[in-house]
C-alpha cells in the first residue's frame, strides 16, 4: 500500500528529512584517535550557523566536535559543544552535501552529494541528477576522490543517494533513495553497485513531487551485514558477501514512518528517529535490538523530539545520542535561519 501525502511544500520537507544514518559505526566498531569524551555533554547545542540548513551530522571523536553538511550549499562545517560553527570544506564542484560521515581511523569525511533544487548551485538540468559520494582530508579540506554514481548506475533515472556508511576497513556503501540501488565504493574512491533489488524498491509516494522513495539510511554491522531503513519503516538485512540474499528484518513493530535516521550504538543495536512534520507530532526515538545475526528485532521508543523537523541522529560525547534539527522548513519557504540545534536524546 502506497503512503499519500497531500501538501507538496510539506511533502518535500518530509523527503529532506528523510535519509541519512548517523551510524557512528565508524565510532563504535574502528579504534578512534585521541578522543574528547571526557568533556560534558551539553543537553542542547545552539548551533550558530545561518544559512547551513545540515541534513545531517556525525561526532570526532579527535577533535571533540560534530561534522554537519549543508543541503543550501557545498559546505562541511565543524561544531563545537559551545555552538561555534566553522567551514571546514566549500567543494564549488559539489551542490549540496547531505550525508556526512566521519571516518576517523583515516582521517576523513565522506559525504553524498545531492540536488533537491533549492541549493545556491541547483540547475534544472541537475535536480535529481547529481548523485556522488566525495572523501576529503579532515585537517585540509582537500577532496581526496570523487565517486560519480550516477555515471556508475548508467540507468537514465532520478537519484537521491540519501546515506551513506563505512565498513572498518573503510570500504563505503552508499544507497539510492529513489531507486532500488546499493552502491559499494572501495578507500581509493572506485566504485560499483552492490545490489540492485526490488526488496529495496520504494512504497512511499509524495505526490506532485516524487514517487517510489525508498531507502533513507544504511549502517554497516558487525559480520559483515548493511542494514537498510526503508521510508516506510521496515528494515532490510544485506549480507555484503552475499548480496542476493538480502531479506526483511521481521520487526516486533515497524519504525515510526517516516523514518529519517539511523545509529549504530555501542552494543550493536541501533537508535533510529522519524521526522513530525507530516503528522505535526513530536518525533519518535526508538530502540531497535537485533536477534539471530539481524533476521529479527525488537523496536521500543525511548525518547520524542520536539524540534520542528528532525532529520538525524548521531553519536556525541560520552557515548550520548543527539538528534539534529537543522531548519529545513526555513529553507523550504526560502527564508533565511540563524541556525540549528543538536539535542541530547535518550536511546535507553
């Protein structure tokens, strides 16, 4: 059954919020460097940051600050526990950066490049056109390689590649939001797909903007498995050596729809939250423990976000957990915001 939505300004603010799996699994499966996780966890960060508009944001542990994207511009940005916020990155070959990735056993950011048509370098020609995973030099900003999937799908088709996720021997797989693809990008920025499957076809349908929205989040798991968080609230489990047997993760409930992030927590279980735009409702936080190598898994709700619209969840210091609100409505109805707020959530 297809999900409809009628408000298209809403609609496209829901599919913003859609997509990006704030994993840390770099974090909790790879050894990190000198890490800052002695430092308070503050409850809420005041992110002092107009015009950025982050889709998503993911913790360093060496430096002690978040990493957000900007869905307006081709920004990296670095924010401090006290708000400040610094442009690590400003890539002109990109148009908006949206899911962002630490990878700190290497020292680099990997994020996916997009084109929803509201960023400074949006053309018509691009919009859904644009679809690459980027890896730059955390200390430099230099872009180290650039991953063209949309040259590598070679399909003619609208793509959206809403997360992505890093293996510990910093191997990435990137999905495709709008088509039923799985992308997997070697350390030297080569690239192939994965698996193309209808399992991961969308169900969600906005009308008058998009139909068919699919997978919004991956994490890459312990035994070699991805993890994909469908819009509409199921989970999908990927064998990486054995893609062709990638079968539904039977949920004690669904996800609350829509759901727009995912993270790996420390004890291999994940933390996922949904976006309340749609149903102008707190967003949910729920807890998903996996059984039986992730065939199945209990969901419980841990937590509600109250921020206008949330679209990620990421670990902080301390092993917290925050979700981000980065002022996608604003963006939507083209006016200008002072910034954007990570909040400390409960996953337990």
């Amino acid at each position: 059954m297809r999900l409809k939505f009628s408000a298209i300004t809403v609609a496209l603010a829901a599919t913003l919020a859609l997509g990006t799996a704030l994993t840390g699994a770099t974090a909790a499966y790879a050894t990190p460097g000198h890490s800052h996780s002695c430092t308070p966890a503050p409850g809420v960060i005041a992110a002092k940051g107009p015009g950025v508009f982050p889709h998503s944001a993911d913790y360093d542990p060496n430096s002690g600050t978040f990493v957000v994207g900007s869905l307006a511009h081709s920004t990296l940005s670095s924010v401090g526990p006290d708000g400040t916020v610094r442009t690590l990155v400003d890539d002109k070959d990109m148009v908006s950066l949206q899911a962002v990735r630490m990878d700190s056993a290497r020292n680099r950011i990997v994020a996916t490049n997009v084109d929803y048509g509201l960023a400074d370098r949006s053309t018509p020609a691009t919009k859904f056109r644009i679809a690459g995973v980027a890896a730059y030099d955390a200390h430099s900003g230099r872009r180290q390689w650039y991953a063209d999937l949309d040259k590598v799908a070679n399909d003619g088709k609208q793509h959206l590649v809403s997360d992505v996720t890093i293996a510990p021997d910093g191997t990435a797989y990137a999905v495709d939001e709008l088509t039923p693809t799985i992308f997997r990008i070697d350390r030297h920025g080569h690239a192939s797909v994965l698996l193309r499957d209808d399992l991961l076809a969308g169900n969600l349908d906005i009308p008058g903007f998009l139909n068919g929205v699919g997978m919004s989040a991956v994490a890459w798991m312990p035994g070699n498995i991805l993890i994909v968080a469908m819009a509409d609230g199921s989970l999908v489990r990927v064998p990486v050596h054995h893609p062709e047997q990638a079968a539904k993760v039977q949920l004690s409930t669904g996800l609350k729809t829509i759901t727009a992030s995912i993270r790996v927590l420390p004890d291999g279980s994940i933390a996922a939250v949904s976006s309340g735009l749609l149903s102008g409702q707190a967003a949910l936080v729920q807890r998903v423990r996996p059984a039986h190598q992730w065939k199945s898994a209990t969901v419980t709700v841990t937590d509600t976000v109250t921020d206008p619209v949330t679209s990620a969840v990421t670990a902080g210091p301390g092993g917290t957990t925050y979700a981000l609100s980065g002022g996608l409505a604003a963006l939507l109805a083209g006016r200008p915001n002072d910034g954007f707020t990570l909040r400390r959530v409960n996953v337990r």
